[in-house]
C-alpha cells in the first residue's frame, strides 16, 4: 500500500533527509586513502547520535552497521571493514536515519583521490541519471516514465542498469510502496500523486548488468567485477512538482564542487 504523506509529515521527513544529508557531508571531507570504511562508520554513528537521531540500517534486517560501503566493483549493502581505502578506488556509501519517527535514505559515490577518466565518467552519467529520474517524478506520470528516463540515459552510454536491486518509497518504515526500478517503459507502474515520497538510486555497472552476492550475505557486486556507481535522493511530490528532501550541498562544499541543481532538480 502506498501512504501519502501530508505537507506537515514531508515536512518532518525533510530534516531526516537532511540529516543524512549533513552525515554524509562531514564523511566527505574523511574520505581518503589509508581511511578504512569501518572508521567511516564509526564517524557517521556517532555524528547521527550527536544530533538527536538513530542510524537506520544499524540492526535493520540484522545490518551489522550504520553505513553501507560498497568499493568498487561492490554495488550496493557492502558490510564496512577494516581494509584501508586506496588511491583510484571508489566507494558508494548509503546511508539512513529515524528522526522524529521518519527515515532519510540517501547515498553518494565518492572517489579517493584520483581516478581514472573512465570511473570519473560514469560517476557523472549516474548522478545525470538521477536527476532525470527525478525530473520524471510527476503527477500524472507513473513509476515506469522514472525508470525509463533513467535506463535510456545509462544505456545510450553503454553501461549497464541493475535490475535486481530499486529504488522505493519512503516514511515511516524504510521501506515502503511503490517499488522504484532504474528501468522500465513510459506509462507503466503505479501512477505517481501528491503527497508520494520516493527514494531514488540508480545504481549502475561499467559493464554488465549482471550482479551476484558475496558469502557474507549481503554484498552485492557486479559479476564481471568492473566498478559500479550509485547516488540516491528523497523525493517529495508537492503541488504536481518532484521536490527533493535531501541534498548533496554539504558535500560539494567539503568537496569544492559548485552545485548547479536546484531543489526542484531543474
């Protein structure tokens, strides 16, 4: 069943998103060869405690941590380790929160320190594809139209679109109605209203779409074992319009990356 929220709850939704938001601009400046994703883990629990929220993975379907890292050729639910990161690696960090009885569920790749130009590119074309997702996220339109705008940007780059793993609605629970793939066709799924919380979160392959899991029953990562890149947003539906609750502001400013999208993803 999909809830509907009011504006008062999106509103309250909003500073989970933000909290996240906040957790993962503080990583960003963190995020460095020799770091291992354990001690990143440590650092997002203790700054989401400090501001009056509950990390919402640590537990979650016995989730051993708060942070989801996954390295490279990991696509998502990687489990944080002692392993110090490496010049040239990325890692996609996911990251949720409870705060005022509402969940943030948001995630960025990060690179550390110099990549090659291949990784840089699909890094950008991923978080390209986001945003077009997000600007599909319209009244009237349905589920599918958000997954078909971002396959058709992914593919026509030649990368692969995970079809195991989606995006999916967001509240009260972590994981609510509808579910949200990062493929479909125009016009199909569940039609898209006011009031509808989404997370978003291509998550796409250098090569093929094709994923399988590690023994530790969690991991996820790319069966060719080429890297894989993954960004997601909360996204509200406010008078017609995709707004988005979380932001990626605190970590272009630790990054010094200028922002050129607005809140409304235009």
């Amino acid at each position: 069943m999909i809830v509907i929220k009011s504006l008062d709850e999106i509103e309250r939704m909003r500073r989970s998103a933000l909290m996240v938001s906040k957790t993962l601009g503080m990583l960003a400046s963190e995020i460095k060869p020799g770091v291992s994703s354990l001690q990143l883990d440590k650092l997002a629990e203790n700054f989401i405690r400090d501001n009056g929220g509950q990390p919402g993975f640590l537990g979650m379907y016995d989730f051993p941590n708060t942070l989801c890292t996954s390295v490279n050729n990991e696509v998502v639910h990687g489990i944080p380790s002692k392993k110090p990161l490496v010049e040239g690696d990325i890692i996609s960090i996911d990251c949720g929160v409870l705060f005022d009885e509402y969940y943030g569920d948001h995630a960025y790749t990060f690179a550390v320190g110099e990549i090659s130009n291949e990784i840089k590119n699909l890094l950008q074309i991923t978080k390209e594809s986001l945003y077009k997702g997000i600007l599909a996220m319209t009244a009237g339109n349905r589920v599918g139209d958000i997954g078909h705008a971002i396959q058709q940007h992914c593919e026509l780059h030649g990368y692969g679109v995970v079809r195991e793993l989606v995006g999916h609605g967001l509240g009260k629970k972590l994981h609510e109605d509808p579910q949200v793939p990062n493929y479909g066709k125009r016009n199909s799924g569940k039609l898209l209203k006011d009031g509808m919380v989404l997370a978003i979160e291509p998550m796409i392959n250098l090569g093929t779409h094709k994923v399988r899991q590690l023994n530790d029953g969690w991991s996820i990562v790319t069966q060719d074992d080429k890297v894989s890149a993954h960004f997601e947003h909360d996204v509200a539906i406010i008078n017609g319009q995709p707004e988005i609750l979380s932001t990626f502001d605190y970590i272009y400013e630790a990054l010094g990356i200028e922002n050129k999208k607005s809140k409304k993803a235009s």
